[in-house]
C-alpha cells in the first residue's frame, strides 16, 4: 500500500521522528513522508511513532491509498526531494 504520513510534533522530538520515519519511507518535505509499505512495516511504524511521540501535545496522520497510481500530486514552486533522480 502507499501511504503518506504527516506529523507536527514538539521541537524537541521533530530529529528523532524525521531519522525513524526515514528509514521506512522517502521524506517528501518538512513532516512529509511517502511511499509503498506492507501492512507489516505499517504496524512497525506505527507502533515506533507511538513510542516517540507524546499523544497529548503531537499529532500524525496517516493517508493510505492502495497504490501510489492513486496518487496525483502536483508540485507548486520548488520540490524539496524529488524521488524520481534515484537510480
């Protein structure tokens, strides 16, 4: 599935949650990330964000789509990582 994840979280956790979710998923732009997972790596995701995150102060959304075909994302002004240049 595809799935792209969305955070705003305290100052103080924003490095620890970047590094973690970079290991699953390619970042997008400033608490974006995107790409293909199991539902597996999902799960693991998920359950390593709730142990980085304070539930009372930070918040993460999860959007899920059966296949990144699904997706039309549109870029206005710059695009910050673009995953097309990856060999």
């Amino acid at each position: 599935m595809y799935i792209i994840i969305v955070y705003d979280v305290e100052q103080k956790r924003v490095a620890k949650v970047c590094k973690f979710l970079r290991r699953f998923l390619n970042w997008v732009q400033n608490s974006v990330f995107e790409g293909d997972v199991s539902q597996a790596k999902l799960k693991e995701i998920k359950m390593g964000l709730k142990k980085l995150i304070n539930k009372d102060k930070d918040s993460i959304l999860f959007y899920q789509l059966r296949d990144q075909k699904y997706v039309d994302r549109q870029i206005m002004g710059q695009d910050k990582n673009p995953t097309d240049t990856i060999i």
